[in-house]
C-alpha cells in the first residue's frame, strides 16, 4: 500500500521553493513593469523636449504658400533630432513631415496628439503608424503666435528603438533576479537536505533503540535543536538500558528462586490462562512448563478439585487453602495447596498466584507413625493383659497351690520376657534408625569371616538345641567396611529366624562373596519356605505370616525390620527368595564403599 504520508522535501521544499519562484517572478514582473513604464515616460519627456526645442522654427512659416521651403527644413531638423517630425495646421492639414509627402498624407486633426495639440496642450499618444503599421510613440506641441494656435509640430519614435533600449536594461534584472531565485532554491535545498540529514540520522538511532540496542550513541549534530533532541534521545536510551538491565535482573532472581523452588507455583489471569508455571509444578501435573504457558488450565491440569479451588480462589478476596490429591505417575500425591488474587497497580484483580506444597510424604510418615504406635500397643496388650490376668489368679488364692503358683509364674516370666523382647527390639530400632538418620554409624575395614563366626556363635545353642548344622562359606580374607556389631545383629537375626522356621536336623548355610566390589551376605535355609504373596511386606514392622507360630516361637514381629534397618543404614539393601517347602534365602548387599 503506497503510503499516503509526505515527506519533509515535499512538506517542507517544494512549497517554499515554488513560493520563492513565484514572489521571485511577481517581483521581476512588477520592476520590469514599473521600469517599461518609467522608460516610457522618459521617452515621452524627451520627445517634448525635441519637439518644443524644433518648434520656434516654424513659428514663422507656418502658411501653405511656404509649403515648398518647408519640407527640406523639416527633413534636415528631423535628422538633427534624430526623429519624424511632422507638422500641421489649425485645420489638421498636414504642412510638412519629415518622412512622408505631406500632399499624400490625410488630414491628422483627428490624430490623438495632434487633437490636444492644437487645443494648446502637449499630446501624447502611442500606436501603430498607418502606413507602416509599426508600433509609434508620437508627441505633438502647439505652435502659438501671438495668442492664438498656428498650426503643431508633432515628434515621433518608433517603439522598437524605445524597448531595445529597455531590453538593454531589462535583461540583466531578470538574469539577477532568476539567479538570485535558484541560488535561493539551492540554499533552500541545501538546508532542506542537512534537515533531513539530521533527522534521518536521529530515525535511525531511535530505530536501534526501539531494536533493543542501547549501547548505541546518536551523533550530536551542530544544529542546537537537533543537539538536544540527539542528546535526550542518548539519555533516554541510557536510562532505559539501566531499567531493562534491572527488570531482567530481577526478572531471572524471581525466575531462579521459583525454579529452584520444591514447592509448585503457577499463576493464572481472569480467563484462566496460565501465565507461569514453575519447573516443581509442571512436575506434579506432568506437563512441560513451557508448554503450558499461555494454555487454559483446564488444558493442562485435569484434577477437577483444583480446578474449582481455582476458581472459587479467583472469585474470593482472601488466601484460600485446601488439601488436593492428585493422581501422580500412578501413585496419589497430597497437595496442600493455597491460592490468593493477584491485583495489579490499582488494585483490580487481574487473575490468581497458587503455590502447592507436595505433603505426601509427611501424610506417609504420619500414617506410619499411627499404625506403629496401634500395633506396639497391640504387641504389648497381649503379655500384659496375660500377666495381669495369671497374676490377679495367683493373688485369688492360686498361690495356695504351690503346683498351680509355679505354673502360672512361669507363664508370667515367659510373657515378661516377651515383652522384655519386643521392647529390646524396638529400642534396638529405635537407636539404629536415629543413628543412620544423624550419619552416627561408624564403619570400619574388617574381617568378614570374623563377623559371621561370631554370629554363628551366637545362634549355636539354639541350633544344637534343635539339631540343626550351620555351615559358613566365607574366604578368610574377605574385607568389609562395616559396622561390625550391627551387622553381626543382622545375621544373628536371620540365623534366629532360619532356625526357629527349619524343622530338626535341617541345615543352614552361610556364605559372602564379593563381585565387583559389591558384598552379598545370604543366610539360607531347608525351612517351610515363605509363600510368595507375603513376601513384599516381610520387611514392615510387626509383620509376621504366622502370628500364633511367630508368638510361639518368642518372635516380636521386629527381626527383620531391625535387618532392613540396620543394611539400610550401611547404604545396602536386602532381599528375599523363597519357596514354600524347599526353604528361602535372606541376601544383604553391601555397596562397594561400605
Ligand atoms: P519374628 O519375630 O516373627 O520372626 P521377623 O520380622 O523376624 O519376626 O520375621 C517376620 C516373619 O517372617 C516371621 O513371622 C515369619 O513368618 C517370616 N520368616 C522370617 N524368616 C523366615 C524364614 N527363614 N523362613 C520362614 N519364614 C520366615
């Protein structure tokens, strides 16, 4: 589209120059006229003289009868005055003329000049002459003897001879005037365009500005108005530098401090668009932030609980806060989430800022936390409550009956023990995980071998009780970097379960071997074997597959989650295989460093 604007030069030069040309041409006509004008008269005044100085010659002559001595006269005045001379009579009847048979010449009384003339006044007229029929300037004068008019003697000139010399004059004032209107034009021109220069150099500085490009200085022009508008204009574009600088400053802290941000931060406008999400957020909804950015939120979060709490957020004039659970890589995550309005300068509400805190894991502890302490009242409940009960028969005349009494009190000490157990275990837990969580555990380079003698040691009249050989596959130089006590607890514990879950004259064998750095420790046994589906809670606290047997066997539910804990904190991990009947094998694996 062609553009309808108009440039400075058509603005601003061609107006002015044509103004110039025109007052310059106006001007030039006005002189030229004035000059033709006053040439003119002069002529006039001139042809007056000539023709009041030729006069007196004819004052004395002037009848027909010296028509014949008149003519040569004529003729030799004429070329003294370097002009026609005519000359007539009252009548008009023409006496003489320099230039002409007065015989063939017709009466001149009705001759402008010649009719003022002979009314005793000077005449003038200016025409194209009869015969000829070129332009004439004639000026006739009355000749007066003694009162009355004798006769005129009339002067002329061909025009010709007047405008050459006027041309003569003429011509150069209009040389100087067209020369003065395009050196006038030029200098308008030349300033037009150092203008224009000034104003395209101080364009395209703006132009850089508006690109972005600050460091850029616009030359200062000698122009004083232009010095200062270039000098504004690099001032401008300083401060501007120094805003962006600290927008973007501030811009990429709040960007760093939201993405390094655990908590989950996204901010919405009105119409429920995303203006922000943070890496944290995008995270929990499983969207990349980036393309979430400037999408309804609908589109990009699909919990329907979240998306009314958005909304009755953007509705409400307070901090709203509410618990969210999200369905999260197939896993349920708890979101405590709070949202407030965001407003602008004037305080209009101009759409929502909501951070969610990821809680699951403190909703996972809490809930730990309950079912441990329901289940250690639980492990507890029972030997307490058949104590009390066996106490209370022996304090209601049980005691008369020594054979009763020393029954009852053995239970009594069976259970006391149990709960000597359970509450041994749970201390032992207690104190192993405060110790792997304050990193208290101190390891050292030891003799593998020795570590699981000991523990062999240990679990020996037990196993001797029940018949049962243990066996110990471990090269002498083996070396751990354990802690030696704990985890001689470890095997102790799964030697225990082994042999109290193996019938008589089973076999237990324990070996270690080291591949690639890493340590394994299995513990395996010829017992009843552990069915596969309780295999992925054999670990939990108080978790028992027989509880009845369990109990029966002094067991408290603690052995091998005392075992998880204690190769936990050693940095490993344990795990089982077993086949009912067959029997199972219990692995520890130690990382290389440990
Ligand atoms: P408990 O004190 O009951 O033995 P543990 O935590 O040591 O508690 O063991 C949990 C449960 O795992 C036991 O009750 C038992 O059912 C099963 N279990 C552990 N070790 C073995 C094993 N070697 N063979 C068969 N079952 C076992």
């Amino acid at each position: 589209m062609p553009s309808t604007r108009k440039t400075l030069v058509r603005q601003l030069f061609l107006p002015i120059g044509l103004t110039l040309f025109a007052a310059s041409g106006v001007a030039g006509w006005f002189s030229l006229n004035s000059l033709k004008q006053s040439f003119y008269d002069e002529a006039r005044r001139d042809l007056q003289v000539r023709a009041e100085i030729v006069r007196p010659h004819f004052a004395s002559r002037l009848n027909s009868a010296n028509v014949s001595k008149l003519q040569p006269l004529c003729r030799e005045i004429a070329e003294t005055a370097r002009a026609r001379l005519t000359v007539v009579l009252p009548d008009g009847q023409v006496l003489c003329d320099s230039h002409e048979d007065p015989a063939r010449m017709d009466n001149h009384a009705s001759r402008k000049e010649f009719d003022r003339a002979l009314k005793n006044e000077a005449g003038f007229a200016i025409r194209s002459e009869n015969r000829s029929g070129k332009p004439m300037m004639f000026v006739a004068v009355p000749v007066v003897v003694d009162g009355p008019v004798r006769g005129a003697v009339r002067v002329s000139r061909p025009m010709s001879e007047i405008d050459s010399t006027l041309q003569g004059v003429g011509r150069p004032l209009i040389l100087a005037g067209a020369l003065f209107a395009l050196t006038a034009v030029a200098l308008l021109y030349y300033f037009s365009r150092r203008i224009i220069g000034n104003i395209k150099e101080i364009q395209s500085g703006a132009e850089r500005f508006t690109e972005g490009d600050f460091s850029f200085r616009l030359p200062l022009p000698v122009v004083s108005e232009f010095n200062s508008l270039s000098r504004t204009l690099n001032h401008m574009a300083v401060q501007l530098d120094d805003r962006i600088r600290t927008i973007t400053e501030q811009r990429n802290e709040q960007q760093a401090i939201l993405t390094s941000m655990v908590e989950g931060v996204f901010a919405i406008d009105r119409d429920e668009t995303v203006i922000h999400m943070n890496e944290a957020a995008g995270r929990l909804f499983g969207v990349d932030p980036r393309f979430a950015q400037n999408k309804p939120l609908q589109a990009v979060v699909r919990n329907t609980r979240l998306l009314a709490f958005v909304t009755q957020s953007l509705e409400s004039r307070d901090l709203q806060e509410t618990d969210i659970e999200l369905d999260w890589e197939g896993q349920v995550r708890y979101l405590q989430t709070r949202g407030t309005v965001l407003r602008n300068t004037h305080k209009e509400s101009i759409g929502a800022v909501f951070v969610l805190y990821d809680v699951t894991r403190l909703r996972k502890l809490e809930t730990m936390r309950r079912d441990f302490v329901a289940n250690v009242s639980h492990e507890l409940k029972t030997p307490i409550t058949s104590i009390k009960g066996f106490v209370e028969t022996l304090l209601d005349g049980a005691l008369e009956s020594p054979e009763d009494a020393r029954r009852f009190l053995g239970i009594v000490s069976k259970q006391a023990e149990r709960l000597n157990a359970i509450i041994e275990d749970l201390l032992s837990l207690s104190r192993i995980e405060q110790d792997s969580d304050t990193g208290a555990i101190v390891t050292q380079e030891c003799h593998l071998r020795e570590v699981l003698e000991n523990a062999i040691c240990d679990c020996a009249p037990k196993a001797t009780q029940k018949g049962i050989r243990i066996d110990l596959d471990c090269a002498k130089e083996l070396i751990a970097n354990v802690n030696p006590p704990l985890l001689e607890e470890a095997v102790v514990n799964l030697v225990d379960n082994a042999i109290k879950y193996s019938d008589p004259e089973k076999r237990i064998l324990i070996s270690a071997a080291q591949s690639s750095g890493a340590m394994t420790i299995q513990v395996r046994d010829e017992g009843k074997g552990i069915d596969q589906q309780y295999l992925p809670r054999l670990f939990e606290r108080f978790y028992r597959v027989d509880k009845a047997r369990s109990r029966q066997m002094g067991g408290t539910g603690l052995g091998l989650a005392i075992v998880k804990h204690i190769v936990q904190a050693h940095g490993g991990s344990v795990e089982v295989a077993s086949t009912p009947g067959v029997g199972s094998i219990f692995s520890i694996n130690l990382p290389k460093n440990k």
